[in-house]
C-alpha cells in the first residue's frame, strides 16, 4: 500500500500481503527511500501512521553525505547492507550533468570490467547472498525485527529504496511466509511507484547523454525481474534455495515464530 509522501520515494506499507496463515499486518512495516528531503508534512505523516522505528541500510558514506532529516521520538538504527556503492548520489536532489557525469562514470567503470549494466545489478545481487558482509547484516536486519518489535511501525531504507531494501523485504517476506509470486509483485511495484520521480530524472539526463548512454541509464534507475531471480538463484546455487540462505544468516524457527507473532494477522 503507497504511502503518499513529498519529499521521500517510493514510499509503502507492506501490510496486506497473503502470507502462510493470514496477511501481513498493516501499520508495522514499512520501506522507502532516503529521508534526506522528507518535509514537515511527510514527518507527520509518518508520525500518523505509528512510526517508532527508522533502519538506515546505507553506508556510513552514504549517510554524511546525504543525512536523513529525522523525527522527534523516533528510533534510528544503521544497518549498512554493503560497504561501498558505485554512485553515491541522490537523484532526485541533483541536477542533470551531475547525475549524467555520474552514471556515466559508473556504466564505463562497468564498460571496463566487461559488464552491462544488467549484468551489474546481476552481479550486485549476487553478492547479497555470497558476501560475507552483506549475509551478516541481512540476518542482523531481520533478526532485530524478530527479536524488538516495537509497539508500532518499523521503516527500512536505502537511497532508491529498490535494490538493498528489495532483498531485505524479500528475506523477511519469505520469512513471514509470502509465495515467490508475492515477493516479486512487491519487489516490481517499485517501478511503479518511482515512476513520477524516475521520469523526473531521466528528463534531466536526456539532454546530456546520447541515446544509447539513455538506455544504459535506464537499467540503473529502474528494477528488473532478473535481478530478483539472480538473487534467488544464488540462494539455490549455494544454499539448495532461500531456506538455506535463511539459516545461514543466522535467521532461526524460533525467529520465524517472533516474526509471525508480531507482523501477521491470522
């Protein structure tokens, strides 16, 4: 369910969602983008829907670079998913040679290593599951929701909210209980609800790009099916599928029951 907010993205509450036993319960969990534009009324919007908790997924970085505005009351935990990010730049709050000179950047950087963009993102999300850094702080981030629920609702984030915050919404989807088929609907529906802000920023790079550099920017800004399945076939390449990726993060059946407990309504 879209949260309709100002100045943060793709903004949702993954309240809803069919789960094994019952539906995900709404007013607890939530995920967007970076909080470094939220407005006053986006503060208090939030506010109203119970916000008691905010987990930072980006790097230490990312966050002096671009801090969020916090609210009064509200808990701030960093959770940094990975440890270094191949742009470092807010979108939405930069001009068009900026954001161009800095995909740019990125997509030769890529160019040099043989990589397509897809195969980029591929590779990142690869990494979620091989990466010793990235597991632990998977596992830290769904095991703290098991292990402190809070007596309202939980907002995780990253920059785009799509790719860091993609995989940990689906670890805990699976975790509660959700199909694959629901996992990837929500993972999808940030193409969706990025839309107006994607389309935003693409008007501002289309100038100063050619037009084939504009679909290379293109696969960077936006998610694909692709990078999702990746993921989950790196859980199956090495784990015999994302039970085994689970456990290995140290997510236990005893956090599976907090996890139903706290965030399902039966």
């Amino acid at each position: 369910m879209k949260i309709q907010l100002d100045g943060i993205s793709n903004a949702r509450d993954i309240g809803g969602i069919p789960v094994d036993g019952g539906i995900v319960a709404t007013g607890r969990l939530l995920r967007s983008g970076e909080h470094s534009r939220m407005t006053e009324s986006d503060g208090k919007r939030l506010a109203a829907c119970g916000l008691r908790r905010v987990i930072d997924l980006r790097t230490a970085a990312e966050r002096d670079n671009v801090p969020d505005r916090k609210i009064n009351g509200v808990e701030y935990v960093n959770i940094p998913i990975i440890q270094a990010t191949t742009f470092g730049i807010s979108y939405e709050s930069a001009d068009g040679p900026t954001i161009a000179l800095k995909l740019q950047q990125g997509i030769r950087r890529m160019h040099d290593k043989g990589e397509t963009p897809e195969e980029h993102m591929q590779e990142l999300y690869g990494r979620f599951v091989r990466n010793d850094h990235c597991r632990e702080h998977i596992g830290q981030f769904v095991r703290l929701l098991a292990d402190n629920p809070t007596d309202g609702a939980t907002l995780w984030h990253c920059s785009a909210g799509k790719d860091r915050v993609g995989v940990c919404t689906a670890v805990l989807l699976h975790c509660l209980g959700a199909s694959r088929e629901q996992i990837k609907a929500d993972y999808m529906l940030t193409n969706e609800l990025t839309r107006d802000n994607m389309t935003s920023v693409v008007n501002k790079v289309r100038p100063c790009v050619s037009p084939e550099m504009m679909q290379l920017v293109l696969k960077m800004l936006y998610v694909d099916e692709s990078y999702i399945d990746t993921f989950f076939a790196e859980c199956d390449r090495l784990y015999d599928g994302i039970d085994g990726y689970v456990a290995a993060i140290g997510v236990t059946d005893e956090h599976k029951r907090k996890l139903a407990k706290n965030y399902i309504l039966h």
